[in-house]
C-alpha cells in the first residue's frame, strides 16, 4: 500500500514491484503482487482503473491502482500504532549483561 | 534475425496457472518488464533466468488468486458448462498440493524417489543432447539432403579412398548437370602451413578448396568475398579467405585485414574475405581456404588425396548421381590403364561425417535408457511399498465418495510431482555433466560445438520426465484402485494386499536386476576390449619420451636445407642434460598426423605387377637415433646413420611386415626396392620390429623407412629419450631447435605417452561411460532389492517371530532371507543373460580383442550381479535374526 501510495498514480503491478524492490531492496514476484493487490482490493483499501498508459509497448490498457479513503485510513493507522508502539523503547540483546 | 522473445516455456507454466481474467495484464506486463528494462540491462541469459524466477515465484500467488475467485464463485455461482473444466483444474492442484505435503512428510522417501529419478533423467539428457547434435540434427547448411560426398573405390575393396585431382576434375567436368549434380567441390581436410606477415611466424592449418565450394554450401562471407572461379586459373594472383576465428585472434577482428597481404608458405597472397563464425567446413580447425588451382587437373591419376562433396540437383537421388559418377570412372578406366578396377563411392555427407560414431553414441543412448528403466522400476517400487501402508486411507477416501478416476489421478499426479523435481534436478545434472564432458575435451567428435541443451532437450527432458511420471504412476494407480475398499478397512495389516504387492514389487526388482546385468556385462566387454587395446604393443617404447614438431616449409628453407636443420637440431637438443638418445621423423605411428601415405613398391629384378595390383607400403622419414629414440627394435642389420647422405649410396630400412609380405624366407638385406614416388632404387640396409599404422587396432603392415637426408620430409617430429621426467625437456628443446632459427615454430611438444593415450581417447570415453551407467545401475539394484527384502522382514516380523519361537535357528532364518534375494537373483540374472545376448550384438563392431559372447565377462557379471544381490539382503538378515520372538508375538 506505501508503494501505490508513493507511486502517486502511476502504480500498476510492475511499477509497485519495482518500488518494492528499489526501496526495500529484497526481490518480489510480480504474481505476489497481483495477489497482494487483488486481496487490498477486496477489502476495499485500494481500488483500481483500466487506462491506457499510453508507454506500454502493446498498447494494451493497463490495471492502475490508487488509495481509496478507507486505504489511507488503514495506513495512517498502522503507522500511529507502529510509532506508538515505537515510542519510549529501547532495544537491549538478551544473554547480555 | 527473429525479436527476442520471453522464455516461452516459464510463460506457459505461468499462464496455465493464472486465473483468466488475470492472465492477460500480468503476462504483458511481465513480458513489457523483461523486454524493455530487464534484457537490454543484463542480456539474454541473466534475463532469462530473472523471467524463471519470477515464473516459479508467481506461481502459489496465482494458485491463491484462483482460489479465492473459487470461493467468490460459491456466492456468486458459475454457470454449469464452466464448472467442470475449472473443477478438474482446481481437483488437480488439490492433488499437487496433497503430494507435496505428502512428500515433505516422508523426506526420505521424497529425496530417494527424487534424487533416482535425476539420475535417470539427467544422464538421459545429456547423453541425449549430444547424440541429437551430432547424429540426428540435419546439417547447418542449405537443403543439407541433397550434399553428398564421392569417394574413389579401390580394386582391393576399399570403398573409401580420396580422388585424385585430375580425376575430380573429370568428375566435375562431366557429370554436373540437371541429370545428376548441381556442382561438385574438392578440399585438403587441413594441410599444416606456416604463415608470415603479422608478427611472428605461425603455423596455420590450411584447405585447398575449389571456389565453387562456398557456393555449393551456401555459405555467405562475413566481410569481403569467398573464392571465385577465377581464383583459381593459372595466372590468378593468390588469395586466402580466412576463419572468424583467426581473424579474431591475428587480426582482432578489425575490418581492415581484408586487403592484407601474407606469406603463406613463401608464396605472398591477398586476404580477400572472412567468413562468418559458425562456418567450420571441413572443420573447425580450419584458420585458412586457398583455392585449389586447375593445373593440378594435368597431375598423376594415383595420386588420391582431394575429398570431394557434392550437391546433388534437384530432385536427383545420390543412387542416379552415383551411376552417372560410374559412368564417368569407366570412361576414365578406358582412358587410362592404370586405373583398371578403379570405381566410385557415394554416400551422404551426414552419413560420412557421423557414420562411424553413430553407433558408438547410439549404444551409449540403449546404455543409459536401462539406467532410466530401473530407475523407473525402484521408484515404482518404492510408490508400491507406499502404498500399502497407505492403503487404508485411499480406502476410506472411497468409502467417502472419491471415485476411482479420482484416487488414480491422485496416484499419477503423485509421481508427476516427484519425477518434476526429479527431471529439473536431471537437468542440472546435465547440465553439469556436459560442462565436464566439454572441458575434458578428449573425445573428437565431429558437430560436437553444437552440444548443448537447448529447446529440442528440453522437450526430450520434458518428455522424458512425462513417460517417467506415467510409467511409475501406473502401478500404483492401478493398486490404489483395485483393492476393495471393504477388505483394508476391516483388515488392520493389509496383509492379502500386502503379498500381491510385494509379488509385482518382486517381479519388478527381478526386471531392474535384468537390466542391470545387460548392463553390466556390455559394460564389462567394452571395458575388456579397452584393456586388451592399451596391451596390444604398439610397436615402440612409449615411456620417458617428449616428442616436438616442426614444419620446416617456411620461405627460407629449400628441400635440400630441412635434413641440415634436422641434424643441427638434432646435435643441440642431443647434448642438453638429460637426453640419452634423441631422433626425428615423420609421420609417428599413431599420431593422426596427415602425411601418411602409402605408396606402390617395385622390386629390382621382378616385373612390374599388373595395373591395379599394387605392392604397397606405408612411407615414413627417419634420421639416425630415431629407431633408438621411439624404441622400435632392431631385427636385422642396421639402422640409418650419419654417414647416409644425400650423396651416399641411398638406403631404406623396413619392418618385419614388410619382410613378411615381399620377402618371405629370403634375407632383405642387400635388396634393392623403390618406392613409386621415386626414380632410384634403394638398398636395404636394415630391418626393424613393426608398427601400427594409424591405430592400434589396426594389425601391422609393412612399412618402408628412408632417411631424411636423402628425401627430406618438411614436416618432422624431434623424438627426445631421457633418463628421468621428460616434461622438464619440453623448454630446452624448444630452446635448442630455435638456437637454429629463432623464428622456426615448434608446436605439439608433448610426451609420446600423451600421444598414445589420445589415440585410445574414444574408447576409454565410450568404457568410461557404459562403465559409469553399469555402477548407477548396480547401484540402484541394491537399493532396490534391500528396499523389498527389507520390507518384507518388516512384515513378516510376526511370521519369522513364530518361526523362531518354534526352534529355528538364527542361522536358518538368515539363509531364509538371504534365500530371498537369491532367489530374485536367480530369476533377473536368467533374463538378464537372454537380454544381454541380443544386447551384445550392438556392440560387436566396437570390440577389439573380445568375442561378443566373452565368457569370463558374462560370467564375472553374473557374479557379481549375484554378490550384490545377497549384500543387498545381508541387513535384513541380520534385522530378521536379531527378532525377539516373544515381542514379535506380544506386538501384535
């Protein structure tokens, strides 16, 4: 969801792999992605659009997807509690003294 | 030159998988991706790899994404008519699913089903890839059915001589036409010559070509022209077209080489073009093509060494063109007496390029085909143990309404799972093995540049894999389906089941061990006969001995100055540390050299024999010491010494073959003989012990030795004797020889050993191989008959418990079991001889020194097929003997 929401609507499945990868730095299936975007939409945290893009080589319309409200909802929500969680914690190794 | 393209293979694997209304914009954005961004940035293969990756990655995501559409459905309810497909899809990978889990519950189970079936696999492929590049793929040149090639057939029965020039350009002259060929090319297989002009000198290998050969095979230059016609008249200027290769390494490939002059052996030349890369005719160590001139039409008739191809015109077979050749050969015979008895040979050029290893490979394809077979047998096997402890549960899946189609499909998608893993681990094998089979490049192989995997190997792996999965599948399939559901239930041991079972897995174990000894016998013949081969003596002493080669035809030196360099080589290499006698000649027995040639020999005092009846010997050069220096005996007389000169009395010495053959119960010595190629009579000085012609398998023949400083040979090798390593030679004597003249090129500086064990290099590869494949097979028949003993002292824990309690002995119980494996033994190692008889039959042409039928290896194989069969019974028996009656009784 951080990646369609930084790709600003621009993000289709290989764009968001691309994100993933570039800030994430791990490698991604594009099938993964799919999924995982079918299963956002479901829920109704991202919906999608067919539009020509008007770049691709086959001039086939392509499935952009974009925050619905619900989604950015769900995002600044994960990302208070993450930073709450966060907040006042200091990390220590255990079997250390 | 076609777009590329995404690997189809990983595209349709993943398409099938997507969901429909998915697949079409994940497939193009996926293509777009590896197309646009990926390839350009990494190239084919790294982006390919990144395309399988991202297939195999995708595919439990697109297996979710099916999934979850199924589950919308039940709300939203499809139409019936799509039901049924989608329904099949989704039971089958229910049924993929079920058999991973139910691999990975039995890991050992999973890893030896798996790692058998790569093995088979593997080894199939690899031996498959090669047989495909050079037996069965078509040539790479243009309509490649209608090229031939035309050999002179001697009075004698030798169906397969060269064509002398004059008679080739008769050939051509008269029978190139719409009614038999289209046109007709002569080349030299490769002539060593010694190129000046950029740098130091190097020696080259050369082809004396018509000009009409590049059109006959359709061959474009890379830069420049090919040879034309006119190239090849009397007052043309000389010109060269060059290898890709050797424009690369001489020229570094700069375009500006066109134009270039040279100095091929003395005689300037203008390069006028290069061909492209993947042109290696005749072969690939061609660096050069010269044109063959016409005069030589006017040269002598016997003089055969041109190798002709053809290409035949349209619609005309090669049986039409070979009568229109005869026609021309008997006009020729009318012409000229001397050529009486003299005919023609057609044959395709695919035939005559992998004729003679076709058969080789082809049994190395049967060899490896048993390997899969028993691979197949052990790992039905193992499906079939199983099965029966899986009994029940197939049981109460029927008695829950799962329709037999259903449990066989269960059972073949089972196997389908484990021979997918076990053909991608056989295509890494393979892939392995022909890296190692390529880097050991001891085996010539004509094509062998095209040996790789490519998309014929892997729809062969492919295959393969399927046949596999289907032929393992079937017998369990039909178990799984065949027991009454009724009967396991209430039967808590499965017993009635369990002894039909054990009887298929036996008869089973009985085929693998068949199989196996067929195995292992050709593979005990071939190896015998590689044995006998390396004791067959040679003729000469192989040890402590570096050998080095020179070719002296560079601009400088004439004829009369090659025997000088010789023995002024000879007197610096002779007094370095470590030589005990050094000699040269030309050409060495079993070499491979080109240059061996037999001429006819006349005889002072006899009449000359009638044309076309020849007396002949193999010629060879030598200097003094060379007898000493390969170790070749002295029979009788004495061998060439320094006071044979160019203007002494001339000299010959021959071999005990010769003297067998021409002088039977005469003394030679004092004899007077020429060879046809010279004028003057010789006298024999000396005889010497034999040797092979051109391979040890060859029997020995006579042989003619002159001495170099009478007829001097430009292409000589320096045979050094030492008294310790004679590696630590090989840099004086290069040393030595370019103290005489620095810029003398001194190439195949090697140990005559070497030079031995390379003329061996196709057997040993051919005993190595069947020899490996025997060890797999005996292998997995020991794990295939442990597997069914040891199963069966499982269940018959109770049966031997009750025997014990009776009385037997420990020692009647191990002979019980051990009586078992015997038994299977006794049955597979009787097929197992029938089978080899017919098998052997294969290998009757690649045998030296061995009969088909050879005793001791038919009866060692059986011995050892029978010893691993009781080893492979010897844990059972020792489990079966340490049973506690009493807790076999309680246990139950």
């Amino acid at each position: 969801m951080l990646a369609v929401a930084r790709l600003e609507g621009g993000a289709y499945g290989m764009s968001v792999r691309r994100e993933i990868e570039a800030r994430a730095g791990r490698s991604v299936a594009i099938g993964a992605v799919y999924s995982t975007l079918e299963r956002l939409e479901d829920k109704g945290y991202v919906q999608s659009v067919e539009r020509d893009s008007g770049t691709s080589a086959d001039g086939r319309a392509r499935r952009f997807f974009e925050l619905t409200a619900s989604g950015v909802d769900a995002l600044q929500a994960a990302s208070e509690l993450q930073s709450r969680m966060w907040s006042g914690l200091r990390l220590r190794r255990a079997g250390r003294s | 030159m076609p777009l590329p393209h995404a690997p189809r293979l990983a595209r349709a694997c993943l398409s099938a998988l997507l969901p429909a209304d998915a697949r079409s914009s994940l497939l193009a954005e996926l293509d777009h991706e590896y197309l646009t961004h990926v390839r350009p940035a990494v190239g084919r293969l790294p982006a390919h790899l990144w395309y399988w990756r991202q297939a195999l990655a995708s595919i439990p995501s697109a297996i979710a994404m099916r999934q979850r559409r199924r589950r919308k459905q039940t709300v939203n309810t499809a139409s019936p008519r799509q039901v049924v497909p989608r329904q099949w899809l989704d039971q089958s990978v229910q049924d993929v699913r079920y058999g991973l889990r139910s691999l990975r519950r039995r890991p050992g189970f999973a890893a030896a089903a798996i790692a058998t079936f790569a093995l088979g696999i593997g080894a199939n492929t690899a031996i498959f890839s090669i047989v495909d590049a050079v037996v069965l793929r078509p040539l790479p040149y243009d309509q490649p059915h209608r090229l031939i090639r035309v050999w002179s057939a001697n009075p004698r029965g030798i169906a397969r001589n060269r064509v002398s020039p004059s008679n080739f350009f008769d050939f051509r002259d008269q029978a190139t036409g719409p009614h038999a060929l289209e046109s007709l090319a002569a080349f030299t297989a490769g002539d060593a010559s010694t190129m000046r002009g950029r740098g130091e000198p190097v020696r080259i290998t050369t082809s004396m070509v018509s000009p009409t050969m590049f059109a006959l095979l359709a061959a474009k230059p890379f830069h420049g022209r090919t040879l034309g016609q006119s190239d090849a008249l009397p007052n043309a200027s000389s010109v060269v077209v060059i290898s890709h290769q050797f424009w690369q390494s001489r020229f570094g490939g700069a375009p500006m080489a066109v134009g270039t002059g040279v100095t091929l052996d003395g005689e300037a030349a203008t390069i006028v073009g290069v061909m492209p890369p993947a042109f290696d005719f005749p072969s690939r160590d061609v660096d050069m093509w010269v044109p063959l001139p016409e005069r030589l039409r006017s040269g002598q008739r016997s003089a055969n060494y041109l190798d002709v191809v053809g290409r035949l015109s349209p619609g005309v077979s090669p049986e039409t063109a070979a009568s229109v050749l005869s026609a021309v050969a008997a006009r020729i015979e009318a012409e000229h007496p001397p050529m009486k008895g003299w005919g023609v040979t057609v044959t395709t050029l695919h035939e005559s390029l992998v004729g003679a290893v076709r058969r080789p490979l082809l049994v190395l394809l049967a060899g490896v085909g048993c390997v899969l077979l028993i691979a197949c047998a052990n790992v039905t096997s193992l499906l079939l143990a199983r099965g029966i402890s899986r009994e029940r549960e197939m049981a109460v899946r029927a008695a829950l309404g799962a329709s037999r189609g259903r449990i066989a499909r269960q059972q073949f998608v089972e196997s389908a799972v484990i021979a997918s893993f076990g053909g991608l681990a056989g295509l890494g094998l393979a892939w392995v093995g022909l890296q190692v089979f390529r880097a050991s490049a001891s085996v010539e192989l004509p094509r062998a540049a095209a040996i790789g995997i490519d998309v014929r190997v892997l729809l062969a792996t492919l295959t393969l894999t399927v046949a596999a999965a289907i032929v393992t599948g079937f017998a369990p399939a039909w178990r799984a389906t065949h027991s009454t559901a009724n009967d396991s239930l209430k039967s808590g041991r499965d017993q009635a089941s369990g002894r039909s079972t054990r009887r298929s897995r036996s008869i089973l174990v009985s085929v693998e061990i068949a199989l196996t000894l067929a195995l292992v016998i050709c593979a005990g013949l071939l190896g015998r006969s590689f044995v006998r081969l390396t004791h067959v003596d040679a003729g000469f002493r192989a040890d402590s001995t570096l050998l080095a080669q020179v070719n002296l035809a560079i601009l400088k030196y004439e004829p009369e100055v090659w025997s000088s360099f010789a023995s002024r080589a000879l007197e610096a290499i002779r007094v370095l540390p470590g030589v005990t006698v050094a000699g040269a000649g030309a050409p060495l027995p079993l070499s491979g050299e080109q240059g061996l040639m037999r001429f006819g020999v006349r005889f002072e005092g006899r009449p000359d024999p009638p044309p076309g009846q020849n007396d002949r010997a193999y010629l060879r050069w030598a200097t003094p010491g060379y007898f000493r220096a390969m170790g070749i005996p002295l029979v009788e007389g004495r061998a060439f010494a320094d006071s044979d000169r160019a203007d002494s009395a001339r000299v010959a010495v021959v071999d005990r073959a010769f003297v067998e053959r021409y002088f039977p119960g005469a003394d030679p010595i004092g004899q007077r003989i020429r060879p046809t190629n010279e004028r003057e009579f010789r006298q024999i000085v000396g005889v010497v012990g034999g040797v092979r012609p051109t391979r040890l398998e060859d029997p020995p023949e006579p042989h003619l030795y002159v001495p170099q400083s009478q007829n001097p040979s430009a292409s000589l090798t320096f045979v050094i004797r030492s008294d310790g390593d004679p590696v630590r030679l090989a840099a004086p004597v290069r040393e030595a020889i370019r103290s005489i003249d620095p810029e003398q090129p001194v190439f195949n500086v090697r140990t005559l050993e070497d030079m031995v064990t390379g003329s061996v290099a196709g057997q040993r590869f051919n005993a190595r191989l069947i020899a490996l494949f025997a060890y797999v097979a005996v292998l997995l028949m020991v794990v295939g008959i442990y597997g069914l003993i040891a199963g069966w002292v499982n269940e018959s824990t109770r049966d031997l418990g009750v025997r014990l309690a009776l009385g037997a002995t420990p020692g009647e119980i191990f002979s019980f079991v051990i009586g078992r494996g015997l038994r299977l033994a006794a049955i597979g190692t009787a097929a197992g001889l029938a089978l080899a008889f017919f098998a052997t039959r294969l290998l009757s042409g690649l045998l030296y020194g061995v009969e088909p039928w050879d005793p001791v290896v038919f009866g060692g194989s059986t011995l050892l097929v029978t010893i691993a069969a009781v080893a492979a019974s010897y844990l059972p028996a020792r489990r079966a003997v340490s049973i506690d009656p009493a807790g076999a009784l309680r246990g139950e």
